[in-house]
C-alpha cells in the first residue's frame, strides 16, 4: 500500500466534511444530545438505581462511537458512488486496500475525538469518574469497540460493492440491528433461547456485558477477553471477506453500479 495515496484520499475525506455542514450535525450535535439526554436521566436515576443510569450513560458513549466508527467509512463510499467520483479514484490506480484503509482512518480519528470529547462532557458534568478510575478496563472496551466497527464496516462496504448502490442505507442502517442483538443494557438471558447463539457472537455483546459488570463491580476477566477475541474474529473475517469481493468486483463490473 502506498501511503501518499491513502493520505490523499483521506485529505479529501476530512476536506468534504468541512463544506458538507449537515455532517457536524450528524456526527457531533446528535452524539452529543444524545449523551446529554442521557446523563440527565442517569442524574435523575440517582435516588433510584444510580447504577443503572451510569450504565445507560455508558453503553450509549460506546454505541455512539461504534456508530461513527462504522457509518463514516461507508458512508465516504456512498458519497464516492453518489458523486460518480468512485469511478475516478479506481482508474487511479488507489488499490482495494489503500481505498478502504483512508476511509477507516478517517473514520477512526473522527470517531476517536468525538468519544475524548463525549467522555469529557460526561466526566465533568454527569461525575461519570469510573472512566478515569478504570481506565485500563475501558482503554481495552474501547479498543475492542473500535475494531468490531472496523471489521463490520469493511464488511458492509464489501456488501455495497455486491449489492450496488441503491443498497447505500446499509451504510447507516446496519449498526442499528447489531446494537440490539448485543444487549446493550440487559443481559443475552432476556432474549428467547434459540436466538441467544447468535446474539452471543454479535461484535458488541461482550463489551457492554463487560461494561455493566464493571460498573456493578462484578467484572468478570474473561468477559473482557471474550469482547477483545471477538471484536478482533469480526476484523479478521472481514479482510479476505473485501478482498474477494473487490476481486469479484472488478471482474464482473460491479463497480460501475456504484458509480
């Protein structure tokens, strides 16, 4: 991989962001309200089940990240197949894996500003301190989120390649289904048990298990270690996943459908 390329792509990215304004609402004014909204109700939880607030404050910290974490990566490819400008970068020479690292990248350094700036606003105002005091249980809980969103959003985006354009919502859409088959505030013994197999290997299911434990302070290790080992199959899946696709791609021509 050329880095020049990946870099240029990238620079483009962060260049479209700043001319398209609606994406400052998109990707702040939402997650920020969202946490606001949040932690107004864990503060009001506080005579109640305070736990449960800070719990419900956390997860959605983490569910925002993951959001924007995997949505803006796809969402750059729906916007080089909407402007017609996929095609462009292809006849380049910008290969499978340099287009899809500059769109992760971008991804990541937005999604990871948003997440200092979401836990700051949280720590000042809603005394949500746990972060600080076990940051090295939510250094790992946020690594493993950041690669489960990475896995699935190389994964999405080979499914826009085979499924064409107008297959563009799965950019927004997706996250949502994985997000309630990971059980973001209760436990997989909620859901009826033919299902529990399959929520049990959803990307994010043991991170907000792992969440809620530590916040009740039962934190179990291996719960911890299962969210990373998962998150990381989710990433290692995806890869030959793309690769095959983009192959199949160019191929078969599907690559002008999304240009």
């Amino acid at each position: 991989m050329k880095m020049y390329k990946i870099f240029a792509l990238m620079y483009a990215d962060f260049m479209l962001m700043k001319n398209a304004k609606w994406r400052a609402a998109e990707y702040f004014y939402f997650p920020i309200t969202t946490v606001i909204i949040w932690g107004m109700f864990s503060l009001f939880l506080e005579s109640y089940a305070f736990q449960a607030g800070l719990i419900v404050l956390t997860v959605n910290i983490l569910w925002n990240f993951a959001y924007l974490a995997q949505s803006h990566a796809n969402m750059q490819i729906n916007e080089d197949s909407w402007s017609g400008s996929l095609k462009q970068i292809i006849i380049t020479g910008v290969s499978d894996f340099e287009y899809i690292t500059a769109r992760i990248l971008s991804a990541t350094i937005l999604s990871i500003l948003m997440l200092i700036l979401l836990i700051g606003l949280s720590i000042t105002i809603f005394n949500l301190s746990i972060i600080l005091a076990q940051w090295e249980i939510f250094s790992l809980l946020i690594l493993s989120t950041l690669i489960a969103s990475i896995g699935l959003s190389i994964i999405v985006a080979g499914l826009m390649i085979i499924l064409g354009k107008e297959y563009g919502f799965l950019a927004w859409t997706t996250m949502q289904i994985f997000i309630l088959l990971s059980a973001p505030f209760y436990p997989v013994s909620i859901f009826p048990d033919f299902i529990r197999p399959i929520v049990s290997v959803m990307p994010y299911t043991w991170v907000f298990e792992a969440t809620r434990n530590v916040i009740e302070g039962t934190m179990v290790q291996s719960t911890l270690v299962n969210g990373f080992y998962v998150a990381l199959a989710y990433f290692i899946i995806s890869l030959p996943f793309y690769k095959h696709v983009f192959k199949k791609a160019r191929e078969m021509g599907w690559l002008v459908r999304l240009s």
